[in-house]
C-alpha cells in the first residue's frame, strides 16, 4: 500500500503542474489510479474527487490573473456547475464495461486536442466572433459535461473557448479555466461522493499531490513555454490511449 501511496503522491504533483499549465491533470491523474489497481470507473470517479484540490492550489495561486474577473465567473458560473452535473451522471448510469471501451477514445482526443490546440484556437476564434455571448455560454455548458463525465483535456477545451470568446489574456483565460472548471468537478464530487465508487484511500495521496502541483503551475506557467510540454503530454497519451485500448478491447 505504501508503493501506490507514493505513486498516488507522484502523480498528483505531475497532474497538477500539468493541469494548471496544460489541462491535463487527467492524463497523470488516471492513469495512476488504473496502477494502483482501481477499476476504470472507480478511478474516474476518485480522480474527480482529488481534482478539487489542484483546483484550490491553482487558484489561491492565481489571484493576479483573477483580479477582476469575478463578474465573468458569476455569468458562467451556472452552466457550469449544471454541466458538472448532467456529466456527473451520465457517468454513474453508465455501465462499467462500457465505460472502459469509452476511456480510450476519450483519452486520444484529449491528447489530440492538446496537440492541436493553437490550432483549435484559431479555428474557433472565426466561428465563435460573431455570436461571442451565446456560444461561449453554449461552450462553457458542453465542456463542463465532459469535464463532469471524464474531464481529460476539459482545461484544454475551455482554455481556448475562453480566449477566443472573451478579452482575456493567456494567463487570464488559463486562471479563468482553473476555477470554471473546479466548479464542474466540485459538483460532479459531490454526486460522486455521496453515490459514486471513490475509493477514499487514494484520494488523499493524489490529492495531496494535486494540492502542491497546482499550486506550483501557475507560477511556472508565467515563466515557462508551453509548446514542449504540450507535445510531451500529447504524444504520451495518445501513447495511454493505445494502450487502454488494447486492455479493453
């Protein structure tokens, strides 16, 4: 037990530095969880949990990006948390056995969507222009129900929602994300807490974890560029998704 406690610990510290500064907490995160023995959907369930507290380091360490932001949470505040919510349970009536054949597509388009993401974000900045208030409002609910529903490379997604929809800077929109997203996984723990599989053993090391990495990551996100580490991340989980595929299939 005191291996995956340490391994538990390990990852938590790299999901958080990697949530922060590239939302993929996840891809760190779950598959730790997976070694440690848990089944697919137990671990998905306790990695929510433990994500609230990246979510708390991230965001106490944020408070210059967030200096005057509080208008903009509270207008996407709700269709988060109902995102969080709906995704929450989707999750718990969803079978086991087909959420594990699910995990791995979810996994490659995170990883894809992290590779592509200057890319997604240029994309979206022409699509989204014209129907700046609605779209973004429409966006943030359907990111917060995958966040709710799995969550790897939800940071991703909302990150380039927020600053092609919004006049935020990097830094803004990835302290923006931080705390929209928290919301979702707040909600989505509570359901899962009160009717999920956590495994609260595991919580405490991963969340641990968590708690130093995020709070760590912003500080290296002002000083560190992003496009190797998105590259790493991405290309190692689509590395994990061929693997979680070749486990469940």
């Amino acid at each position: 037990m005191s291996g995956a406690f340490l391994l538990l610990a390990g990852a938590g510290v790299a999901a958080g530095l990697s949530g922060s500064m590239a939302g993929l907490a996840s891809l760190f995160s779950y598959p730790a969880l997976l070694a440690a023995g848990l089944p697919a959907t137990a671990a998905n369930v306790t990695n929510t949990v433990a994500l609230a507290f990246s979510t708390v380091g991230a965001a106490a360490n944020s408070r210059l990006e967030l200096s005057g932001q509080g208008p903009t949470l509270r207008h996407f505040a709700l269709p988060t948390l109902l995102g969080g919510a709906t995704g929450a349970g989707l999750l718990l009536v969803t079978p086991p056995g087909v959420f594990e054949r699910i995990v791995p597509f979810l996994v490659a388009l995170a990883s894809v969507a992290l590779l592509l993401q200057p890319r997604i974000s240029a994309v979206a900045a022409g699509a989204v222009s014209r129907h700046r208030g609605p779209a973004v409002v429409a966006g943030v609910l359907a990111v917060s129900v995958y966040g709710g529903y799995f969550g790897a490379a939800a940071g991703v997604l909302m990150l380039a929602l927020l600053l092609v929809g919004l006049p935020v800077s990097l830094l803004q929109g990835n302290a923006l994300k931080t705390v929209l997203l928290g919301l979702a996984n707040a909600v989505a723990a509570v359901g899962f807490a009160v009717f999920g599989p956590v495994e609260w053993w595991a919580v405490l090391p991963l969340a641990a974890g968590l708690l130093v990495g995020g709070w760590t990551g912003p500080a290296l996100a002002r000083r560190l560029p992003t496009a190797v580490l998105r590259t790493g991340i991405g290309a190692a989980g689509l590395g994990l998704a061929v693997s979680l595929a070749v486990q469940a299939w």
